[in-house]
C-alpha cells in the first residue's frame, strides 16, 4: 500500500452496547472511492443476553439482540458490510452447557456473520461437539494453521475465504493459538498445531496472488504478552501482505487500533474488542478508483 491517512473517531451506541474506534479515511475528491465497513467481535463466550442492570462493570452493557439492531442499522446506512469474528464463541454461561454451542451458532447465523475463526475454547465440547454445533453456522470458518486431516473437523473448516463486496475483493485467513498445555489434550486430539507467522506469510502472499484488494487475519493469537510469544503485535511485525489483524484471546480492550509496521515498512493495522460482546469493532477502508485497475494504491477508511 503506497499511501495512508488515518483520522480516528470513537462512537458510542446508546442501549449499552459499545462500538470501538472506528478508522475514518480523508480520501480524495478527485478519486471516486469505493467504501468497505468491516464490523467484528471476540470472545463473545456464549453471552446472550445483556449483563444486569447492577453488574459492578458492565451493567446492562452487550447482549444479542442489541449487537442485532446495530448491525442492522450499519446495514442499511452502508452497502457493503462485513461481519467477523476472531473466535472463543463457547465457554461462559450456562447457554453454552446446556445447548453446548448450537444456539451461538444459531443466532451467529442469525446476525449475519461473514467469517469467523476458531479460539481454544471453541475446543471445550471436544472435536465432535465443534462439528455438531458447526452443522448450525451458516458462514464458513478459516483455520489456517490447524491441521485437520486425522480429526473429526476436517472439511468442516478452511484455510481462507475470498469475499467479493461490489468491486473490493477480500481475502480472509484465520491463525489460532497453540493448544498444547491450554486445551486438554483429549478435547483437540490429533490436531496438528503449525507454525503461525509462516503461515501467515503463505496464505497473505496466496491472497495476494489472487489479486485481493485487502487482506484479513482472524487471529486467536492474543494482543501482546511482553514477551517473544507470538502474539497478534508480533505477527504484525513478521508478516506482510497483510493489511489487518482482527484479534482475540487476551479480552484486550483497545482505544483505538494498533498501527505496526510490517517486514517491508508498510502498516498494519491490529484491533480487538474486549470480550462478552460488549463491544463492536468498526473499522471502514476507502479504495480508490483506480486501484481496481492497478492493484497498488489503497486509501484505509
């Protein structure tokens, strides 16, 4: 990408559900541009309903059916909208043990989800409990560095996904966390576990090869650890080809997303949205024009 400008904008959505940092762009008058809103969430962990009005942090804040009506609402103000998700869907209320994921991926569906990736807890009702309540997601799953073949998974997920949204052509790829000494060993199984800022680096060029406009991680990496533990400011910095990273894991709530610069100088950007669904992420890119054409200049909104 050869030129970037970034003006920032919080916006807060009444009903107590939060909307991160959006990106807004200053594009050019000259230039008819083409807009993409990328909406996402993490660590939603089968929160359903809102937190009670006397919780001691977030009273009233999330809930489904709020996270519903406002991307319904960007729905109808922007024409081409994508919705994502960087996984740890399971695991955290009794929604989850009772119906063991299939109402998430119910109302997932429900809500319009583009893509999402697979976090370590989506492991907690085993391989078999994944496919079952995975039978119910009307939208793929990218897992890139998970090795499927000797599991029950296999087929049920992919390495990426290329989504068209008028003239903007995106690549989406997914890179989870390693397991081992975090899952049980009995709930992954023979799940092969591979390196993934290699990976990254293959499926980003891929995406490129394939002529995408913009290219997305899923990460289930986590924010940052101080430390040489990959991480998605990490894997910003030891990649390229790609342009975001949409992360989860540490249930980091950002400010404003992360610019890092890549292996060639070029920025990344890196965002994640606490967890329980309180917040959404937006984050709007403008593509120029021409770059249709010449696939080299890419205005971020």
């Amino acid at each position: 990408m050869k030129r970037r400008t970034f003006v920032r904008n919080s916006v807060v959505v009444s009903g107590g559900l939060l909307v991160a940092p959006s990106i807004l762009a200053q594009s050019s008058k000259k230039n008819k541009t083409e807009k993409l809103t990328i909406l996402h969430t993490n660590d939603t962990h089968s929160n359903i309903d809102p937190f009670p009005e006397n919780h001691s942090k977030y009273p009233g804040k999330g809930g489904v059916a709020r996270r519903y009506e406002l991307i319904q609402k960007v729905r109808a103000e922007e024409e081409h909208v994508l919705l994502l998700d960087a996984g740890d869907i399971f695991q955290g209320t009794p929604y989850f043990n009772k119906f063991g994921g299939v109402l998430e991926m119910k109302l997932m569906t429900e809500l319009g989800y583009d893509v999402a990736t697979m976090g370590n807890h989506d492991f907690d009702g085993g391989l078999e409990g994944f496919v079952k309540a995975r039978k119910h997601a009307k939208f793929p799953f990218v897992c890139s560095n998970y090795e499927f073949s000797n599991t029950p998974i296999d087929g049920f997920t992919q390495e990426f996904t290329i989504i068209q949204k008028g003239k903007i052509k995106v690549g989406i790829f997914g890179i989870g966390v390693e397991m081992k000494g975090l899952v049980p060993d009995n709930k992954y199984g023979e799940t092969k576990y591979l390196d993934p800022i290699e990976i990254a680096n293959d499926r980003a060029e891929e995406l490129k090869r394939k002529d995408c406009d913009l290219v997305i991680c899923l990460s289930h990496l986590g924010y940052e650890y101080g430390s040489e533990k990959v991480s998605d400011r990490i894997l910003a910095q030891k990649t390229k080809n790609i342009h975001l990273i949409i992360g989860g894991h540490t249930h980091t709530f950002l400010d404003k997303p992360t610019e890092e610069k890549n292996l060639i100088g070029e920025t990344v950007l890196v965002n994640q949205v606490g967890w329980a669904g309180i917040n959404v992420g937006r984050i709007d890119f403008d593509f120029e024009q021409k770059m249709f054409a010449k696939k080299d200049v890419i205005v971020v909104k």
